[in-house]
C-alpha cells in the first residue's frame, strides 16, 4: 500500500457521512491506495475501506451519494 494525499476532502468527507451511520467509526487519521487501487482509511480505532469512484463522487457533488453507497464503506469498519 502507498500512502496517499489524493482526494482527502472526499475521504474524509465519506468517514464523517459513515460515522452518523455507525457511530462507533473513529476518526480519520490517514489514507493509503491498495493493490486494487481502493482507498484504506487508517482511523483512530481501526480502519476503512471505500472505491476512489465514491471519493471523487464525494467531491465533486456530495448530495448525490446514496445512503446505500455510505453504508456499504460503514459496513467495512474494521476495529482491528
């Protein structure tokens, strides 16, 4: 993995939208690309998964994010 600066406003952007989802997601701390080129979130109590698709959606018109969208990065919460 490779640490990343790309679209931080959108990743970060997405935690805060999953976190009102499940509160029990901490804060953003930093951010990698994958092998798979997904972006990993490193958090304060674990991390997250999300597309880079959702990220640059993410800011370039936040209201269009689905609820169904935000809720598949909250289901990828890992607390490990």
């Amino acid at each position: 993995m490779n640490k990343s600066t790309e679209n931080t406003n959108g990743v970060t952007g997405i935690v805060s939208e999953a976190r009102i989802l499940n509160p029990e997601i901490g804060n953003y701390e930093e951010h990698f690309i994958n092998e798979r080129f997904r972006y990993i979130v490193r958090l304060s109590n674990g991390r997250l998964e999300m597309s880079r698709e959702i990220v640059q959606d993410y800011e370039i018109q936040p209201n269009s994010i689905s609820k169904e969208r935000i809720q598949r990065v909250a289901d990828s919460f890992s607390n490990s």
